[in-house]
C-alpha cells in the first residue's frame, strides 16, 4: 500500500511539474509574441513614412520637371531614385522576414496551447487489469503473476505495484 502511495505521489508531482513547465513555456512564447508583434509595427510605419516621404520626392521632382522646363540632371535623380527604391525593398524584406517570424510564433504559441497538460489513463487498460487482478492466477491463487525484480514484478506496471 505504502509503495502506491508513493507512486501516486510521484505522478501527482510530476504532472504537476509539467503544468508549471507549460505555463513557462507559454509565458515566454507570450512574451516573444508581442515583442515581435511591437517590432512589426514599428517598422511598417518606418516603411509607410518612408514611401511617403517617396511619393512626395517624386511627385516634387516630376513637378519641377514638366513645370519649370528647367533641364535636370536626369542621371543623377535616377541614381537616387534607385537608391530609394532599394532602401524601400530592404525595408520590405525585413518586414516580410518579421511577419514569418511572428507567423512561426503565433503558430507554436497555439500548438503550445492545444497540447494537453496532462495525459489520460486509457480506461480500458485500467479496466481490463483490474479484471486481470482480480482472477489473479488459475493454478494458484496465491501465486503473484511474475518475478521480483529490484522489488517490483517484472510483468507490471508503476499503478499494478500494491
């Protein structure tokens, strides 16, 4: 009797560590969620205010162009334009690498929360050695069902142990 106490005992604890470790982990995925959710926005407005400020070099540009009939270097306006275009694709493509970050997060963070605490007992292998024990054995009712080994029977398992 002593033995499945202690054995409850120590499945009672371990459960109850497994619990604690999920709730860590989920802190931690939580924490990691909106750190990048925070990252995300900050940088899509430094994107917006950058293809703004774009938009207004360019729209400033073709308006002194065709209104002032000022002959410009076109080369040079090429160059920086390009350049911007550049800084804009980097920008998106850190973007884009955060948003799959954040994705993955999202998607372990759910995964972590469907993942159940604690693991079931079948009902019928518990069924079904209850019944076990109690025909015990045909030829000799008092005869235990295996052998002794480190002081458990050799064909149980930790709940057959009383």
């Amino acid at each position: 009797m002593e033995i499945c106490t202690r054995a409850i005992s120590f499945w009672t604890y371990q459960t109850s560590q497994e619990a604690k470790y999920q709730e860590m982990t989920q802190k931690a995925l939580e924490d990691k969620l909106s750190l990048y959710g925070k990252q995300q926005h900050r940088m899509t407005r430094e994107v917006n205010v950058e293809l703004t400020s774009l938009r207004d070099t360019v729209s400033g540009i073709v308006h002194d162009h065709f209104l002032l009939d000022v002959p410009k270097d076109v080369d040079g306006l090429q160059k920086d334009i390009e350049q911007e275009k550049r800084k804009v694709a980097d920008m998106s493509e850190q973007l884009e690498e955060k948003t799959r970050q954040l994705s993955k997060l999202r998607t372990m963070y759910e995964r972590q929360k469907r993942r159940p605490l604690y693991t079931e007992v079948p009902q019928q292998t518990l069924q079904q050695h209850l019944r076990d024990v109690s025909l015990g054995s045909e030829t000799d009712p008092y005869r235990p069902c295996g052998t002794i080994v480190c002081g458990f029977w050799s064909n149980t398992r930790y709940w057959d142990v009383y």
